[in-house]
C-alpha cells in the first residue's frame, strides 16, 4: 500500500512520464535480435541533470559539471559541450581538477570515487572503500593524493598516481558536506552535516585531528581556504544560514557574513573577495576583510548550489537546481553566456520513421531533436509553457507533434505540431481543459490523437489542426494513447485501470480492456495490428488479443510501475521500461511470456522506450534526463 501511495504522490506532486509511441508499423526487413545478452549502452544523449559540483580548469576555460549521468567537460568560451565522462552508477556529486588540469577527480552516489584522464575519458583509479555516498573530494596542491569525503562520515586520502588508500581521517558522526586542503598540503579542512555541523582541521600527513570550530547551527555545505593560506570561509545551509570566515593559526572567528541557505562558497584568486551561491538564486560576492556587500548576480530560476571562481578572477561560473551553468563577468556582474543541456527529466522519446533522429520532451519545456549517429544536438523547439509529455513524428518524418502539460509552475493544455527540418512552429492545437499527457500520429499521416487529464481522447485533422472528435469514456485522466496500424481504431489507458479501444471514425467505443489492477501509464499496438500490450502502475505487461479483448500474456518481473512498452518489428519481442526501485528496462519473448533481458544504466525511472525502425536497437528516456541507445557495440 505504502508503495502504491508514494507512486500515486509522484504522478500528482510531479505530473511526470508518459510511455512514447512505437514505430513498427510498416516494418519490411526484420531479423530476430539473437545477439541480446551482448547488449550495452552504446550512445547517451544529453548531459542529464546537474547533480553536483561546477569546477573551473586551470586553463580558465573548460568547466566540468558533474550530472546525474557523468561528468560533463563544457567549454566555457563557445558553450559547447566538449566531452562526457562515463562510468560511474550514481549522480556524480563532486568534481575538482588535478592542479595541473591534466586529471579530473569525481565523487558520486554509487559511493565510489574516480580519478580520470580527461585527454582520454578513460577512468585511471576507482576509488571504491566508503559505504556512503562521495560528497566532497580536494587534490592536494602538489596532484599528489586526493581526499575524498562521505556520508559515512569518514575523509579518506589516497595516492593519485596509483588509486592506493593512504589514510583514513575519523570521524564526523555524520557525513562530510565539504572539503579543502591548504595551500601548502600540510592540512585539510572538512565540514560536516547537521546535527554535527562543525569545522574540523586535520593533519594531511598523519591524519590527526588539529582543532574542531564550531558557531554554524545547520549543515556546513561549503569549506574553501583563502589562496594565501592564511583564513578558511565556511558556509551554513538554511537555519544558519551564515559565512564565518576563520583565522586559521588561531582558530579565531574574524567576521560573520549573514546570507541566505549558503550553497556553496569560492574565494577570488587574490583572496580578497568571498563569493556565495544562496538558496535564493543569487550569488553575492563581498569583501572579505570588511564583510562588506561588493556585487550580486542573478538570474537563476532556481537555487544555486555550486560555483566557481575562473583562475584570472575575471568570471564565476555557477550551476543552479534549474539545471544551467551561468558564466558571469564578475567586474560589471554581466551575464556572459548559459550552459544548458536537456538538463532535465526526459518524459517522452520518439525515434523518426528513419531512424536518423530522435525527438524528446522534458520537464524544461523543450522538444530537443538530436542525430543518432552522433549524440549531436540538431535542434531545440520551444514554446510549451509546461512540462513535454508526449512527442510523435508524423509518418513521413517532415513534423513533429508534442503533448504539453502543466508543471514547474505553468499552465499548458496544448498539442503543438513543429517542422522536423527547421523547428518552426507550423500550428498549436486548443480544445483539452487540461494538462495533454500524451500525442499520436495516425499511420495514415491525416490524423493526431491525444490524451488528458480532462479524461478525454481528442481526436485532431493533423494538416488543419481541426478537432474531428472527443472521445469519451475513461472515469479518470487519461494518460497513453495509440493508433492501430491500419489507422481505424485507438486505444487509450488512464487512472480507472482500463484499456479502452476506440472507432477513430465515428468516435464510438469498440470494447473496454479489463485486468490491470492499477493506472495504466503505457499502450501499444502489435505491427500487425492483432495484439495490443499494456503497463501499468500495478508493474504488469499484459499482452491483449485486439479482436476479443481476451487477455493472453501477462509479462511479470518489474518491481516497478511499467511507464512503456514497446514491440520489435516483428511483434515476437516487447521492450518494457519501469519506475523505481528497477529503473530497468525489460525484453520479453512475446510468444512464451520468458524474460530475455534486463537492461540497467539508468539512474530514475524509464518513462519511455522505442525500437529505431526494423533493427535490432532500442532507444529509452528517463527522468535522469538522458536519452539512452541499446544495441551490441561494435
């Protein structure tokens, strides 16, 4: 009960997921994939969700940003994306570079760390020991060794050059939020969480402890020492809420700096100026000998909770919650340029009938279009004023439809029909009384179906963007909707556990699917139009005889709510993608209802999975915010 609660709080608090539409309708050349036990991520689209640490090179020009995928290496000057380090099973929630910029250092919630060389992308040293998750990490002036903070409250240093465990500092009784190592390597300077909220100073070549400071009254998020050696600022998170800035000979508190839920701190490089990212969106800088207010920087829709002082002073660079790095001039407070990626929760995805391209609609209100072969972002269609959670191509792969819903704030109840080739607007559909969940293009190309939390199916002329019919029936929202292969009927599911199936003619029901136990988030139609396979929240795939109704599979194994199911070309195999606790996705043998293959590598849930067109290749979408392609790496 207790899961089915939290299930149910997700999709009303989040509005989120949506299973995308298949495209095996019309599939010529189809060859049973016999090769899945190989299969691997073979390409991520998008950088994923900022999860962690900003971090400027030394070279004052690339910043790493750690996400929920990886590590992202963006240069700062062009706003391109250069690399993306994988390899880690967790949002990656510390980064810092080797002093001479040559490695990169990363901490992540798979409660490991990782020493990279970023020329390569090859992971150099897993650093693997602490049973909590790797919350703050420091290189030692010399790139000689490097410490790594954790939830189990433990700092641990180890040797950069061969991965090798040197010490282990104990202990705050909780985790450690943040961690700097002096200018001249012989301390370190840890700060930890609430109820322990102190700053502790270690010997870096003993490990023993030198002075515990306390005065915070809440969770020390950030711990930075002044370049010259000689002061350490420490930040409190909400209920303390202030900068102490310490003498670090005598542990004497020279000033106090009140602000707003300290996020994270960065000292200019000539150590004359404290800058704060706040929980309120800005970031202020001051002067640090007096506290006095110098500049403040906003923008940000949301809390920023990392930034980072450019080596020639010149630029701050900061990551915010609204999943964008802002680079700004710190002389006149300008902002010089903003990093974004999908950055947010990808809700739906949809291969093109090519399958040269993929479409996805995210929780940052954008439809973003990217080539397969490459991972290259193509395009970014904006004008939803809500969350994205349907995307379909039209069958000729000239337009894309998107289903846009309330979320972040936003009212949006639209249906937007967008050219493929430029990302122009071409029409905006009107008519749904809420939130659209969910978009259809009928096989034939004449026709766009949609589903809403008004409870309704609409039905829309795709090249007028009349309303042709209102479908109505379901006892609850709606949430998938899909067209059978020869474009006669529809098929729809919501919250009152059914599948209903629908004339796309008349409008008139044709029969009502009763099994599911729970919502069902996910409908699809087999190629040949004979079989229909349905998920739900009650984390069932049950396979549908379309002409009867009668049930013939019901495919068992996610832990899961089922949010899409997919079929192959040939209608022998089915792809399913869940919720937590799986974030899998599945592969099933249609005919024996056996289990093929779990696929995992996404760190949420797997709102949405599609085959690429008559091969043996799948594409999934998640809230992680990464589109993933599946296959056999050559």
């Amino acid at each position: 009960m207790w899961e089915k609660i939290v299930a149910i709080c997700r999709l009303l608090a989040w509005v989120i997921g949506v299973a995308c539409a298949g495209l095996a309708a019309g599939a010529v050349a189809w060859a049973a994939c016999e090769d899945i036990a190989l299969w691997q991520t073979t390409r991520v689209l998008g950088q994923g969700r900022i999860s962690g640490d900003v971090a400027y090179h030394p070279d004052g020009i690339h910043l790493a940003v750690g996400s929920s995928v990886g590590i992202v290496i963006w240069n700062a000057e062009t706003g391109e994306v250069e690399s993306t380090l994988l390899g880690h099973r967790g949002p990656v929630l510390a980064v810092a570079w080797s002093p001479d910029g040559t490695y990169l250092a990363s901490g992540a919630a798979d409660l490991t760390a990782k020493i990279w060389d970023v020329a390569t992308g090859m992971t150099l040293f897993t650093l693997a020991g602490h049973t909590g998750s790797v919350l703050s990490l420091a290189w030692s002036p010399d790139g000689a060794q490097v410490a790594t903070g954790a939830a189990d409250g433990l700092i641990r240093l180890w040797d950069a050059t061969t991965g090798a465990r040197l010490l282990t500092l104990r202990r705050h009784p909780y985790g450690v939020l943040s961690l700097a190592w002096s200018p001249d390597g012989t301390q370190i300077a840890s700060g930890g969480a609430y109820p322990d909220s102190t700053l502790r100073l270690w010997d870096a070549v003993t490990g023993m402890p030198l002075a515990i400071l306390g005065g915070h009254l809440a969770s020390i998020n950030a711990v930075v020492w002044s370049p010259d050696g000689t002061r350490i600022a420490s930040g409190g998170s909400q209920a303390d809420n202030m900068v102490h800035i310490w003498d670090v000979a005598t542990g004497q508190l020279l000033r106090s700096i009140n602000n707003f839920n300290v996020q994270s701190l960065a000292w200019s490089p000539d150590s004359q100026q404290v800058a704060i990212a706040a929980g309120d969106r800005v970031i202020r800088i001051y002067t640090a000998a007096t506290g006095q207010f110098v500049r403040q920087f906003g923008g940000h829709a949301l809390a920023a909770h990392t930034i980072s002082w450019s080596p020639d002073g010149a630029q701050i660079a900061s990551g915010s919650v609204d999943q964008t790095v802002r680079v700004w001039v710190v002389a006149t407070g300008a902002l010089q340029r903003t990093l974004t990626g999908h950055g947010d929760s990808v809700l739906a995805m949809q291969w093109s009938p090519d399958g040269t391209q993929i479409a996805s609609g995210a929780t940052d209100r954008t439809v973003k279009i990217y080539e397969t072969a490459t991972g290259r972002l193509l395009r970014t269609l904006t004008g939803h004023n809500g969350f994205v959670f349907g995307v379909a191509w039209s069958p000729d792969g000239t337009r894309i439809a998107s289903a846009g819903g309330s979320g972040g704030g936003s009212f949006d109840a639209s249906v937007r029909i967008w050219e493929a080739a430029t990302g122009a607007p071409v029409r905006t559909l009107s008519g749904h009384g809420n939130s659209v969940f969910s978009v259809a293009w009928s096989p034939d190309g004449t026709r766009i179906a949609s589903g809403s939390l008004d409870q309704t199916v609409r039905i829309w002329d795709a090249n007028s963007g009349a309303p042709l019919r209102t479908l109505n029936g379901h006892q609850g929202l709606v949430w998938p909707v899909a067209w059978s292969p020869d474009s006669a009927q529809v098929a729809s599911g919501g919250t009152d556990r059914t599948v209903r199936l629908w004339n796309a003619g008349d409008g008139t029901p044709v029969r009502t699917l009763n099994g599911h136990s729970d919502l069902v988030f996910s409908v699809a139609w087999s190629p040949d139009g004979t079989r229909i396979a349905s998920g739900s929240i009650d984390t069932d795939v049950i396979v549908w005889e379309a002409a009867s109704g009668t049930r013939q599979q019901t495919l068992s194994g996610h832990a899961g709510s089922v949010r899409s199911v997919a079929w192959s070309s040939d209608g022998s195999q089915l792809a399913s993608g869940s919720d937590y606790p799986d974030n899998a996705i599945k592969l099933w043998d249609v005919a024996t209802g056996a289990l093929i293959r779990t696929m995992n590598g996404h760190f949420s849930d797997v709102l949405s999975v599609g085959w690429f067109p008559n091969a043996c290749v799948l594409a999934s979408g998640s809230w992680d915010g990464t589109v993933r392609l599946w296959g056999r790496a050559e």
